[in-house]
C-alpha cells in the first residue's frame, strides 16, 4: 500500500481551530461551486483555470458533485478507515508534503501548526504496518503525484518489490 500525503482518520478532531474553520468553509463553498455549475458561472468567474483541459476535467457538474461527497463522507471514511487497521506486515509507504511547504490559504503561524500536526500523524500511519515507512517529498505540496511524480513511482516500484520478496520468502517457508 502507498499513501500520498493521506488523510489520517482523526485529523479533523487534531486540526487546530484555523483550520477547522477552512474546512467547514471549503464544504460550503464546493456546495456552492456545485450549485453554480450548471449555469457556467464558475467558468464566467475564472476560477476554473485557464488550462481548457483542466477547466473541461474540474470545473463539470459530477466533478464539483464528487468533491462535496468528499468533504460530506470524510468523518464517516475516518470512522470506517479507523476501523480496518493495523496491516501487520503489509509493505507500506507513507509519502508525505514537504513541511516547509504552508498552506497558503492559512495564516502562516496557523500553516506551521497545521504542518507539525500532519507531519505527526503521517509519521503515525506509518506505524499501521511493521513494514511502514515514510518519505518526505522534499520541495512538494500536498499534491506529490503532480510536484513529485518519481517519488510516488518510487514508492509503489518499492512497496511492489518488497511485497514480491515478501510472498517468496513465504512460499520458501511452505516449501520446507
């Protein structure tokens, strides 16, 4: 399994109140952006991006539907996702943001303590397997399939190779 800058199921209730607020304010503006959709207004407003493919794959009606489904469902994924672990020894790799990267929509003294949390509890999922490890991907944001795309081929080719290892050995220890 490989996690990329993954949710932890209790983050919501570790957030600091700057950022529960930017949660509960990201929630009524995605139900909002979903309202404007049909209509173009997003578009009209120029928040879709100038990219025509980006704004053609973001900015539709089931795009904008599927991510207020996201937020709605997060609680109840935390539960859920809570409720499956630990993996034993299962090959993990938890790719993590840079921390010195701040969110920009929070004020930076709320971003440094935002960070020092995340930077907890991803260090915490690696925990959920004997064979968890975690890689920082120097120089990303949240996003470290689009900042850092060889760090995430990196880790799977890792998490595939010491899975493979992993069922040779034991398929040895069947033999004998």
């Amino acid at each position: 399994m490989v996690l990329v800058d993954s949710a932890h199921p209790d983050q919501l209730n570790r957030f600091p109140p700057a950022v529960k607020k930017m949660w509960d304010d990201q929630i009524r503006g995605a139900e909002f952006f979903e309202l404007e959709i049909p209509f173009g207004i997003p578009r009209l407003r120029r928040i879709c991006g100038s990219d025509p493919l980006e704004a053609a794959l973001n900015c539709t009606f089931h795009s904008a539907r599927a991510w207020v489904a996201e937020f709605k469902a997060f609680r109840e994924n935390g539960m859920q996702t809570r409720a499956t672990g630990p993996f034993v020894d299962l090959p993990l790799a938890v790719l993590s943001h840079d921390p010195e990267k701040l969110l920009p929509e929070l004020p930076a003294d709320a971003g440094k303590v935002f960070n020092k949390l995340w930077e907890e509890m991803q260090e915490e999922l690696t925990h959920l397997s004997t064979h968890g490890v975690q890689k920082i991907a120097k120089d990303s944001s949240h996003y470290i399939q689009l900042d850092r795309p060889d760090l995430v081929i990196e880790g799977v080719r890792n998490v595939v190779d010491e899975a493979r290892r992993s069922s040779s050995s034991n398929k040895d220890d069947r033999e004998h």
